[in-house]
C-alpha cells in the first residue's frame, strides 16, 4: 500500500492564483481531512470528509473540496492570497464518521503565495 | 470555543531522564485523546492514544494519563533517547461530529 500521497511536494503562486492540492489514498478509509501547519500553530482543520459523497463542514473562504470517491480528496485554492501560505496535510482514518481512530497523514504540500 | 491548549512550547531534559507534557481541553464531550510526534521533516505519527474510559495507558516508554475533571491529560516520556527528539502534539475530539482539535505542540529537545 502507498498509504496516503499528495501532489505537488511544493508550490510556489502568485496571488490571485488557483491551483488544486491532490490527495489520494488506498487503504478504504472512510474519513478524510485536509490540515494546514504554520509554526507554532499546530494543525489547524480546514475541512473533513467522513464518507465518499459527503460534505461535513463548511469550508472556509478562499478553498473548495470535493469528495467524488473514497480515495481521493482534493483541495482548491480558488484565489491564493499571501495567508494561505503554508504546509498542507492530508490525512485519513478508518472510524467510520469521525475521527477517532489513528490518522494517517500524507507527505504534505508546501505551498507558497506570493 | 473548542480548543486544546498544550505546554510547554519547548522542553529540553537530559537524556536519560523523563518528559512531560501537559494539555489541557475545553469540551466536557470529549471522548478520543492521541499524540503525534513529528520528527524533522516528516508527516506526524500516532504514538499512543487515549479514549475517555480509561484513566492510563502506557506503551513501553511512553504513558499517557487523562482527568476528566479537570479536563486535562499528559504524555510522559521515561529514559528519554536523542531519537525521542521532535515535536510532539495533542489532540482531543470534539463537536458534534468529532473533529479532532489540535494542540500547538511541544518541541522536545534531548540533551546528550
């Protein structure tokens, strides 16, 4: 199993810029989230999927998610600006509607907005 | 607001000797506490978890306490190693679907 990857490993936009952060898995996990890590801060949710086809949060502004199928969750930034520069995680989990089991979490994705 | 607070921001101990970090969480709901360790450059990594039945659980040198009364719970680290340095972070479930909710981490620092 490769687990949970995620594309691109860096990133550089301007602002103003749309791109999309792929992330896919292959272990059949229910639950998927994205997280951002700024130092200091911890993970900071941004949105979680607990089943293909759902929607569980509102998703803040500046990105939309979509989740077509169990594997993949990918993450649109939909005009980038300087803020939302950052480590992105993706991770998934087992439990079947939450969150209460372990997270396995992707590579992550460096994104920078200038 | 729903939050978890974790402290020390960075603890440097003498190898050897043992580590302990604090967290602390604000809703009474909350059922599922785990830690993650972050080495440098890496993804964070389950390493112990807790749910809210239990008051201790322990994993050879790493246990973890929890106090529902006070809404707080610990990591302690015995015989620390120089692999043991990284960053480690808190977690704890909660709102009505159970996000997870993190804390801002603990960098741990070993001291040969």
């Amino acid at each position: 199993n490769a687990g949970v990857t995620q594309t691109p490993k860096f990133h550089i936009l301007k602002t103003g810029q749309s791109m999309t952060l792929q992330c896919a898995q292959d272990m059949n996990h229910g639950y998927m989230s994205w997280y951002r890590q700024d130092p200091g801060m911890g993970l900071r949710l941004i949105y979680y999927s607990a089943a293909a086809g759902t929607t569980d949060k509102e998703v803040p502004n500046g990105y939309n998610v979509s989740r077509l199928n169990t594997e993949d969750f990918p993450l649109r930034l939909v005009s980038a600006a300087p803020s939302q520069t950052s480590v992105y995680l993706c991770a998934s989990s087992y439990a079947p509607r939450d969150c209460t089991d372990t997270q396995y979490f992707g590579p992550g994705t460096r994104l920078t907005v200038l | 607001g729903e939050n978890v607070e974790q402290h020390p921001s960075t603890l440097s101990v003498q190898e050897g000797d043992s580590a302990v970090i604090k967290c602390t969480y604000s809703d009474s709901a909350s059922n599922y506490f785990p830690w993650y360790k972050q080495e440098l450059g890496k993804r964070p990594q389950l390493i112990i978890d807790i749910r809210s039945n239990v008051g201790e659980k322990k994993d050879q040198r790493i246990a973890v306490t929890l106090n529902k009364t006070a809404k707080h719970f610990s990591l302690h680290i015995t015989e620390t190693q120089p692999e043991d340095s990284a960053v480690y972070f808190c977690a704890a479930s909660m709102g009505s679907n159970y996000q997870l909710i993190w804390g801002a981490g603990t960098k741990l620092i070993i001291k040969p």
